[in-house]
C-alpha cells in the first residue's frame, strides 16, 4: 500500500467517524505498531482497533478541527462527542509508513473519558 500520510489520516478518521471498525484496521500496520494516550499504552493494532471500537458505541460524532502534515506524521486536532461525557478536544500524532499507520499519540483531557 502506498498511500499519501494525509490521505490515510483522512481514510482513519473517516473509518472512525463511519464506525467502520475493519476499514480502520487495515489502516493500521501488521508489523510495528503503537498507541500511546492517557487512558492506554497498546503495542498491537487489534487491541487499537477493539479499544476504538468500545469508545464507537458511545461514540455520537467525531468532528475534524485541522490536520498538519509534516513528511510521514499527521497531527490532527478534533473533538469527540460521547453520550457518556462531555465533548473532548484531542490531539492526535499519526506516523505513516508504507501507507500504514504505524503509530499514534493521542493528548486529551481523560478525566470525563475514564469510564468508557
């Protein structure tokens, strides 16, 4: 797969936004992986994935603010809309390599998420 970096950003939070959970997936590298945020330290995609998919049943919208691509990262600002919590802003760190995401920083205020 060779993808741009911003155009599997944009087919991740699409997937995302979509809850097509297995679309995001194969977003996700097989080999190398990472998600580093407040609420999980996750070193496989299919662990990411499931992790995605539970926050996707509370999920009522995910709303794309700005995207910045510098080479193969894309930092992405958003806000995720729950029925559970308040809307929350995010700051997410996509790497891309070979047309796959190969790793993700995500910065949030946790505390209203804690219990999803």
């Amino acid at each position: 797969m060779t993808a741009e970096p911003r155009d599997v950003a944009v087919a991740y939070f699409d997937a995302w936004r979509s809850k097509r959970f297995d679309d995001l997936r194969m977003l996700l590298s097989d080999g190398t992986f990472s998600y580093s945020g407040p609420l999980a330290e996750i070193d496989n995609a299919d662990e990411c994935r499931d992790t995605l998919a539970r926050l996707g049943g509370v999920m009522t919208g995910l709303v794309v603010e700005r995207s910045f691509v510098s080479d193969a990262d894309v930092v992405t600002f958003f806000t995720v809309h729950t029925s559970v919590a308040p809307p929350n802003k995010v700051a997410n760190w996509l790497h891309v390599e070979d047309g796959r995401i190969t790793s993700i920083r995500a910065v949030y205020d946790a505390r209203e998420m804690a219990s999803i």
